[in-house]
C-alpha cells in the first residue's frame, strides 16, 4: 500500500486515529511525569496513609475474591466493609479482572492507576468531540484533562477519585440533552438486536452504569448538574421530553447506586445499622469545600519553584486548605471564560457572536460550572445538605467537575477565535494547518510544566526501602508462627479514618497484612461494633493483664507499632517484658516490636478449663463496650465523648452488649461543664439512678449494673447550681469492665 493511499484511508477513520493518539500521547506523558523508569512497579507508588488502605482492597479482592468480606482482618471474626457502605464497586471489579493477570496486588495497584489516565483521556475526547470542539483540540484538552493537577494529588490515596474517567461520560449526557439531542431511543440499524445495542439508550445506561458504579461523590454530582439541565431545557424549549429524558437519566443513576449499595443495606437489615463505621461530623462539609483563590493558584507542587512555594505558602497560611484542590492554568483560564461570558449575558443579554447552537451550548457549560460553584463553595448549597447528612462532605471534589466544563467552555472559544482569525485574513489551509499545530503543542507544554510533579521519584527510593525491610520483618514473624495464627497489633486505633494523638493514620496498621500471607490480624475490623472495637477495650485493664487477655482470645503474638504511640510504645512494652519474662523482639529498622504469646496460650491451656477459657475468651472479643448516641450528634475524641445535655432532652451513651446473656459490668467516668457547681444525674439500665455533686467543673461517677443484651441507654442530666440546664458537657476518662472478666483475670475463678 503507498504511503498515500494509506494517508487516504486514514483520513477516513479520523476519529479513531484521534482516540489512539490521544491515548498514545496521553501514555508517553504520563511515564514522563511519573519518571516511571525509576520506578518499582512491583512496589506500590504510595505506601502511607489511605493508599495502604486502597492496597488493602485490592488484596483483598485478589485473594479473597470480593472487597466485603476479609477474614484475615478484625480476628477473630473478619473485617466485614458492609459496615462502611459505599457504591465504588468499579475499581474492584478492576481490581478482579487484573488479578486475572497477576496476583501481585502492588503491580494490579500500580497498573490500574496509570491506565487511569489513558481512560481518562480516551472518555474526555468523547466529551470534547460531543461538544463539538474540533478534532485536534479535543486529542489535546482531553490530555490535559487526563494531567490534571488532581490526578496526582488524588493519586493512589484516594485512586476512587483518580480514577475519574466516568466524569466526561456523565457530561457528555449533558451536553447531548443542552444540544437537544435525545438520550434515549433505538438506533438506525436495520437490525433489531443492533439497533438497541448501538442505541442512545445503550449508551446511556452503559455511560451512567459506568459513573454511578465508580464513585457516589461524582455521581450526586452529576445528578445537581442534571437536575439543573432538565429545568434549563424545559424552560428554554418550552418542551417536556427532554425533561422527562433528564428525569429518567437521574432515576437510573439513582437505582445504580443502590444496586451497588444493595449487599450494605441488607447486611444493615440483618445485623442492625453501624452509625459509628461512617462517622463522620456535619460541620465538616465546609472544611473540606472550594475555594476560588485556590482553584485559581498554582498546585501545591509545581515545576516552577517560586510558584510551588507561592501556593505552599498560602496553603499554610490561610485557612481551610480543604485538600488542596487547583485547576491548573488552562483551565483556569476557561473558568475565568466562562465567568467573563454569564457576567456579558447578565449585562448585555446579547450573544457575542451570531452562531446560536454554538453560544448557546458555552453558555449552558458555563451555566453549568456557576452551578457546580455554588454548591461546592464553602458556606455555598451543599451546606445545605450537610443539615439532612453528614456522609457527602467532599465537595471540592466537584473540582475536576469544573475543570473539564472549564476546558470544554475553553475548546469551543478557542475553535470559534481561530475560526473567524482564519476567515477574517483568508489563512490558506496549509497555513492553518501549522498555526493549529502550534497551538496544540503550546498548550501541551503549558500543561506538562503546570500540571505535572516537580519531582514524582523523589520518595521513590525510600518507599521500596521500606516497603523491603517491611516484608522481611514481617516474613520472619510469619514463619515463627503456626500457619492461621491471629496476632493482637496494638494500639488499637478504630478503622477506618481515624489517627492517633500524634497524627499516626489507622490505615497505616494495615501494613502486616500486605506483608503477609496466612497471619491473621486484630485490627482493621469496621468500627462501631463491639466484635471489631475488642483491642480498644484492653485498655480498660491493667497493662500487667494485657498478655493473658491477648492469649485468651487466642493470639499467638502482640505486635506493637512503636510510631502509633505517643511514648513510641516504651511503656507497652515494659510492661509486656515483665508480665512474660522476656523482651520484645524488634525490627531492623525500629519500626516495630513483637511479643511471642505460644508459652503463655500453652500454660492457660493447661490451668485453665476449656469452658471458663471459652467463657473468658467471649467476654475479651465480645465486649460489653460504649458508644455514643448518634441522634444526638456525640462522637467520641479519644477518650472523651462530646455530648449535648439539657434538661428537656437528657444527653446519653449507650452501652453494648453484642453477646446473647446478660453481663454485670462496672462503668466509671467523669462529668465536665464549664460551670463549677450543680448537680449531674445519671439514669442507667436496671432502673439505677445517681445523683453527684457537681463542684470544681466535675462529676465523677461509678455505676454497677446488669448490662441486657443488645444496647442500652445512660442518660446524663447536668443543672447548674441555680438548677438551670447545661447546654453542653464531655464525658471524660470511660472505661467500661465486665466484672467476670475481672475475677477471671485475678485467678479468682481459674
């Protein structure tokens, strides 16, 4: 075939070529950006904070086959993730289908992020193409879409969110129904079957199926901007199908979502709602919104140096950093278009050019970026909603939103600028050719310098460093150990997001079960429920109990993770060298401690009865333990509970019971006020009620009851000395033993 004719039939299958050298380029700059030749891919790329947790599922899914059910976490009884519900079923299904190819989780992890960005490219070019930008700004503003400063700072901590490739599928929808393009009918196939598969409908369902299922924040963002779509519509057109086609589209995202939601909800049903597994606080929402100064900055890490330390700067001096969001500057620049365009419709109400499908389709993007603004702005619409749910905090989020209706609003300017430069000075083709050329590589460069890392292999070195001495620190403990054993790793921190006092993150401790095979772990059960808060409870007890209780509930070993204390685990340690007769063995690098408890489970065995053993393991995995009231809108703060009190609606706790008999516990805690005298009443299971004296801002209380299986209720009441009500009070220092426990461990009733 000669060279022109394969031009000409090339010529033919433009938009192919387009999707595969969007996909190309988009590849080649990723590996640059990433200086993945420097990389391990055999190591994850992140290996801190929440990307241990994204590892942690892919693992799991590898192994276990699903994300929801993982019995080598939460021993002895198995994380179940039911208890964190979530729709982002995508990037599992993802997860399972490399695991086809490798059952290397790391190198799973590290691949589907970078396809990431290749899939993000090849979805924005159909969105560019469906706005109508033309052909090579689309392949262009979609690799720059795929760059985003976002991608990177999201990265493998967060790669839901990177993984935002179903963005431009969603928006795509949006602009068919602004461009009155239906959503839903059969195709122009001859064929029946053909004309339903390559139909407005298949493709509707497939694009929503694909947005809905990868992430919840994205679409509740997509249905905010579809709603205001549907209305838009029907009062520009004075017509009701594209309403209804929207109404459709947003009943069908909603069903998705449940589907994906569907094992959570009866899993809830079954075993009864977890408030505490997605707790998360309603004022929260602002903290974590936009704000148009840092959409507008240079990301936090820049090529350019003076740029980076401008935005690190404002980032640590002014307030709400609210996870670092920027657009990057091409965007920017759409944004500011798209804000100068709605300020020139509000004013002039004239269109600034004659071409009416093309005005109105940047008007209704930008229109549509307004939207998106208003509700994701601190103190904008999603504070609102904030007052009916704290679970949709995330709102700056909508910033990658933004930013490809930004570069959409962006391409059709710059089409429409070149468009009437071209005609305006009769520019031959050849001409245009080049100058169209140059603009596309200018805005590529523009992108890679302003979007891209400073540095990404800077932590490479170290990550694999750590990442070898932990598998062959936790390879030896492995191997000392029988094959299924379940070891205690302290301190207990409740899974997921919570971080010690010295800001050590609980994903952190899913380190031991990357690195292993067959141990089974205490931690990393879903909090809320007392069979996966069990190790917290130890704390009620002497440190001097710790190894018996430990080896009652089976653990072959304590791991302590000296960083997660505040005193580097000095004193755990002290007191288990005592309490066993012998010195923790320590990693290499200091990180981590290990007791052996195979001679103390061997001695118990042997003093003890199978029956009390049994009995006492219950009480140490089952706890009877203490939660906050959720309806009230308390939470725990380590080992405070922030409570609202008054007279009219007594503040409460509610204790526990998660075994099937009745268990006599010994509850203490102090009452704190700001006033300094009064009285605190508090009204406990049984029919207890106690009254003290409330002086110096204190209240200490002992309460002995029976607690019933299930939960029940303490009910605090503080008055001041006036006997007028306290608005607010903390209950402080809680601790919570089970008094068989307590004789169990004195020896009284081996």
């Amino acid at each position: 075939m000669t060279l022109a004719r394969w031009v000409r039939r090339a010529s033919s299958h433009t938009e192919l070529l387009l999707y595969l050298a969007t996909a190309a380029i988009t590849a080649m700059l990723t590996v640059v950006s990433l200086q993945l030749w420097k990389a391990n891919l055999a190591v994850p790329l992140n290996y801190s904070g929440d990307a241990v947790s994204t590892s942690a599922h892919f693992k799991t899914v590898i192994e276990e086959g699903w994300y929801e059910y993982q019995p080598r976490l939460g021993a002895p009884f198995g994380q179940f993730y039911n208890d964190f519900p979530t729709a982002d079923n995508l990037h599992l299904v993802a997860a399972k289908i490399l695991g086809l190819f490798t059952q290397d989780w790391a190198v799973a992890l590290n691949t589907y992020y970078l396809v990431g960005f290749v899939l993000t490219a090849i979805a924005a070019v159909w969105f560019f193409r469906t706005c109508g930008v033309s052909l090579a700004l689309s392949g262009v503003l979609a690799t720059v879409f795929a760059l985003a400063p976002y991608h990177f700072l999201r990265g493998e901590a967060h790669l839901w969110l990177a993984s935002y490739y179903g963005i431009p599928l969603g928006l795509g929808l949006l602009v068919l129904l602004l461009r009155g393009v239906s959503l839903w009918g059969r195709g122009t196939s001859p064929n029946p079957v053909l004309s339903w598969l390559f139909s407005p409908t298949a493709r509707t369902l497939l694009w929503i199926g694909i947005l809905a299922t990868s992430s919840s924040y994205y679409a509740i963002f997509f249905l905010v901007l579809l709603a205001f779509t549907g209305l838009s519509v029907l009062v520009r057109d004075r017509a009701w199908r594209p309403f209804w086609a929207a109404a459709t589209a947003g009943v069908v995202t909603v069903l998705v979502m449940l589907a994906n939601m569907l094992p959570d909800l009866i899993y809830a049903w079954q075993n009864g709602a977890n408030p505490g597994g997605l707790d998360r606080g309603h004022a929260e929402t602002e903290g974590y919104a936009l704000k148009l100064a840092a959409l507008l900055l240079p990301w936090s890490d820049h090529r350019i140096g003076f740029l980076r330390a401008f935005r690190q700067q404002y980032d640590s001096s002014y307030p709400l950093a609210s996870e670092l969001p920027a657009f990057g500057l091409i965007a920017a620049v759409g944004f500011i278009g798209a804000v100068i365009i709605l300020l020139l419709l509000l004013v002039t109400r004239r269109r600034p050019w004659n071409s009416a499908p093309s005005w109105d389709l940047v008007s209704g993007l930008a229109a549509l970026i307004l939207v998106g603004f208003l509700f994701s702005t601190i103190g904008g619409l999603s504070t609102f909603i904030s007052f009916a749910t704290s679970s949709l905090r995330g709102w700056n989020r909508m910033s990658i939103v933004l930013a490809l209706l930004s570069l959409g609003v962006l391409g059709l300017l710059l089409d429409k600028a070149l468009a009437r430069w071209f005609s305006r000075h009769e520019w031959r083709p050849g001409a245009r050719r080049v100058t169209v050329g140059v603009l596309c590589v200018g805005l590529l460069g523009v992108a890679f310098v302003d979007q891209t890392p400073s540095d990404a292999s800077a932590t490479y070195a170290s990550t694999e460093k750590q990442f070898a001495a932990d598998h062959l620190w936790f390879s030896a403990v492995e191997a000392s150990l029988p094959e299924g054993s379940a070891v205690l790793l302290l301190p207990y921190l409740p899974f997921p997001e919570t971080q010690a006092g010295n800001g050590f993150i609980a994903s952190n401790q899913l380190v031991p079960y990357l690195q292993t095979t067959n141990l089974r772990w205490s931690n990393g059960g879903i909090k809320g429920r007392p069979t996966a808060d069990w190790p917290g409870q130890l704390s009620n007890y002497s440190h001097a109990d710790l190894a018996t209780l430990a080896a009652t509930a089976d653990m072959a070993g304590i791991m302590i993770q000296r960083a997660a204390f505040t005193d580097g685990g000095a004193a755990v340690e002290a007191a288990l060298a005592a309490s066993t007769g012998h010195a923790a063995r320590v990693s290499a690098d200091g990180q981590y401690a290990f007791v052996d408890l195979q001679g103390i489970r061997a001695d118990l065995a042997d003093t003890t009865s199978s029956t009390t053993l049994g009995a006492a393991a219950e009480l140490v995995t089952i706890p009877v333990t203490a939660y906050p009231t959720p309806s009230l809108g308390s939470a725990f703060d380590e080992d405070e509970v922030s409570i609202l009190v008054s007279r009219r609606l007594p503040a409460s706790f509610v204790v526990a019971n998660a075994g099937a008999q009745p268990v006599p516990v010994t509850v203490t805690f102090d009452v704190v006020s700001e006033v300094e005298s009064g009285s605190t009443t508090v009204s406990f299971p049984g029919g207890g009620r106690q009254v003290q004296p409330y002086t110096d801002h204190t209240a200490t209380f002992t309460l002995a009851f029976t607690a019933p299986p299930d939960t029940a209720p303490v009910d605090i009441a503080v008055v001041d000395a006036v006997g007028g009500p306290v608005r607010s009070a903390k209950v402080v220092h809680l601790t919570v033993t089970q008094d068989a426990l307590s004789a169990y461990l004195s020896g009284s009733t081996r």
